[in-house]
C-alpha cells in the first residue's frame, strides 16, 4: 500500500494541466503559422511571436513550480494522507491517458466539423480555394492532435515514468 497525501496529489495536477495546455499549444502550431503568415494589422509577427513565448514561459513556470504552487494553495500540506496500491507515477500514467482520451475525442469531433465545412463549402461555392487552404491547416492540426492523443492514451505510464526520471535525476533515491 503507497501513502501519498494532497500536496503530491496537487503537485501531480498542476503538472498534468501544464502538460495538457502545452499540448494543446502544440496542436495549435499549423493555426499559429497560418496567423502568421496571414498577419493582420493588430496581430503583427512580433505580437503574435510574443504571445507565444508568453505561453511557453507561463507552462514553463507552471511545472518547475508547482510543488511551490500546491504549498501556497494547501494549509497543511501533509495532512491528509491517501492511502492507494497504485504509485504515484502510475497515476500520473493514467491522468496523461485520460488527458489523451479527451484530446482523442475532441479530434475526432473537429474533424467531423471539418469535413462537414468542407462539403458544405465545395458545394455552395465554385472557388473555394481560401476556405480550403484554412481548413487544410486546421486538419493537419487535426491529425497533429489525435497522433499525439493517441501517444498518451499508449504510452502515458511510460511517459509518466520518463518525466518522473527526468524530474529526480541525480537525486538520491528513497530507501
């Protein structure tokens, strides 16, 4: 039986968050280069490159710190205890599946609408190059997002496992 308590319980879902909004930023990536390269008079390369790196940096922050964050947000951060057979790692495994399920489910259901748009769109427009060449990039977003869903829903205990090894490299291990 593992003992955890809700400080590393939390510390595990401001992780997960940050890793679910980075993934979402990932999957906006053929989006972000479509509004760049269309760069309109209020969203110059330097705004939207800015916000960006703004994303990153808050994500950034978001993992490094979250056991600073559940501190300031728990009273008392060891004082209630879950008891569990399932490690920590395997948990974060399954809240990356989990995540992977929601993203799976959201492509599937953006690429219904995509396709509908684009049915819609051939038939009621003769020249619908335009529309196309959007819709192009937001189902390559698309494919991006149920790729990548379908990697955590596989791989998210061994991914849990590689970030945890990453996260407690060269630190001495518990007895």
């Amino acid at each position: 039986m593992t003992k955890t308590n809700a400080f590393s319980i939390l510390c595990m879902v401001i992780r997960a968050i940050a890793l679910w909004a980075a993934l979402t930023m990932v999957m906006g990536v053929p989006m972000f280069l479509v509004a760049f390269k269309q760069q309109s008079e209020f969203f110059g390369a330097g705004l939207i490159c800015a916000l960006f790196a703004a994303q990153i940096v808050v994500l950034a922050l978001l993992w490094l710190f979250a056991d600073k964050i559940a501190r300031l947000s728990l009273a008392r951060p060891s004082d209630h205890v879950f008891e569990s057979d399932l490690d920590a790692s395997t948990w974060f495994g399954l809240v990356l599946a989990a995540i992977g399920a929601w993203h799976l489910f959201d492509a599937v259901l953006l690429g219904f609408r995509l396709w509908v748009q684009f049915k819609i769109g051939a038939e009621m427009y003769d020249s619908a190059a335009a529309m196309n060449d959007s819709l192009k990039w937001q189902a390559v977003g698309c494919l991006l997002e149920a790729g990548i869903s379908v990697f955590l829903i596989l791989g998210g205990r061994g991914l849990a496992a590689a970030l945890h090894r990453l996260r407690y490299a060269g630190t001495p291990a518990s007895p």
